[in-house]
C-alpha cells in the first residue's frame, strides 16, 4: 500500500470522526426526545413516545424565554450590526500608528469573560436608572458581538479594490452613493454572515446574559435553571425543533444560492 493510499485513508477516517463528533451528541439529543423516561436521556430506553412534545407545548414559560431570546437577539442585530460596519469602515480609513492600538481597544471586550462584562453593564446603567431586563441584555451582548461583526467586514475590506470608489467619486457620485452602490453589495456578503454569527452569538449567550437579565428569562437562563430544579426531555424536543428548522433554513438558502448561480444574467 502506497503513501499515497495511506494518506487518503487517514484523510477519510479523520472526516469521519469528525463528522461523529460533531454530529452524535445531536442525534442522541434527538433520540433522547422520543424516551419515555422523565430524564433527557436513552439509557435505558423506557420505550418511544411523542409526549413530550406535548409537554414542551404546555410549558409557557419556556416559549417565553425562547421569545425573550429571539427578541434580544433581534436587538443585537440592529445594534451590533451597523456599530460593527461603521467601526471596520473608520479603522480602514485610518493609516496612522494609532491603528493597531484601535484595533486592540475594540477588540478587547472579546478578551473579556462574559461574567465581567455583565456584571460591569449592570453596574454602570443602574446608575443611570436602567435596571436589568431585556434593554439591559442587549446593550451588555452589543458590547463584545459588535467586535464579531467589526473583524468579519474588515476581512472582507481587505480585498476591497479603491480604486472603484474613487473612480466613482470623479464621475460625479456623492460619497453616499458610492458607498451605497459599489461598497455596500460588496460587504454584503461579510454583512450577512456577520448578522448570522452576531444572532447565533447572542442566543446562546449565557454569561452576560445571566447578570443583565433581570426578572426576565431568555432561554439559555431558562435551561440552566431547569438542570437545577429538574430538566425533562421537552428541552430535548425544543432542541430537536431549532435544528430542523435551522437546517431547513440552511437547504432553501442553498438551493437559492444554485438556482442564482445557473440562472441567466438579465
């Protein structure tokens, strides 16, 4: 056997575990959802049931901390999101020494454990007469996912040709418009994908989350407090809804992405 062979074995086996690693503790979450026992688990198998199902629709206050969450991710997004562009636009229009030191100041609540940040959030807007709530975790999560959102545009500033704004510029289009006509649908992409990771980051947030919250519960806060008092398989089967709807989600944007990459340029 060649090394060649070799090397192509090894190549397939590593995607292989990965894959398994990556995948098989979602679908013994799956499986662990149609159990009949009253614990998340498929040891021992208690016998397949859809209860709990059931249960998850009967528990009201998990769908309000699962409201909660989507709505302070919400508010991320349109925080973060624009803080984040603006910040990678003016650190790629600055050519000074003081660029690399900009850039570690805005990275630095990256740094920063998430306790640290809620906790220095809570204390700061109390003072100001915001107390904790779904205001206050927004503007705690804001705070580091901006930075997320800052290093995925000045990426893809980076290959960003100037020389298309500036020709813009002398045949008379206003600096608005050539931001909005040739920078933005270049950023759009890195836009996008930030806006995914900046709602994916603040959903599953719980650091922050948990000292900014207040007297309200986002689904993460929700969950941990479930594992103290009692977790049951209906969290199993909220999991299992958010990944068939993720990848839903993920087929109909691909299948969009072919139908406009085969389709005839008008």
């Amino acid at each position: 056997m060649s090394s060649r062979t070799l090397m192509a074995l090894a190549l397939r086996g590593y995607v292989v575990v990965f894959f398994a690693y990556l995948f098989l503790p979602l679908a013994i979450m799956a499986a662990a959802t149609f159990n009949d026992s009253r614990f998340p688990t498929v040891t021992p198998w208690d016998g397949t049931t859809l209860r709990w199902f059931g249960e998850l629709a009967a528990d009201g206050a998990m769908w309000q901390a699962l409201g909660n969450s989507l709505l302070v991710a919400a508010g991320v997004l349109l925080l973060a999101v624009p803080i984040g562009i603006a910040t990678a636009l003016f650190l790629n229009s600055v050519s000074s020494r003081a660029k690399p030191f900009l850039y570690a100041l805005i990275l630095s609540p990256l740094l920063t454990p998430g306790v640290i940040i809620g906790i220095s959030t809570l204390i700061f807007w109390r003072q100001w007469g915001v107390g904790g709530g779904v205001f206050l975790t927004v503007l705690g999560q804001a705070t580091f996912i901006a930075a997320y959102v800052m290093l995925m545009v000045t990426a893809r500033l980076q290959r960003f040709d100037r020389t298309l704004e500036r020709a813009a510029l002398d045949l008379g289009a206003s600096p608005w418009q050539a931001f909005r006509r040739i920078l933005l649908p270049f950023l759009k992409p890195a836009i996008l994908s930030a806006a995914v990771i900046a709602f994916l980051q603040s959903f599953e947030n719980y650091n922050t989350t948990l000292f900014v919250v207040g007297y309200d519960t986002t689904l993460t806060v929700y969950i941990a407090s479930k594992v103290r008092t009692g977790l049951t398989p209906a969290v199993n089967a909220l999991g299992l809804i958010l990944i068939l709807v993720t990848v839903l989600l993920a087929v109909a944007y691909e299948v969009k992405r072919r139908r406009e990459a085969v389709a005839p340029p008008r």
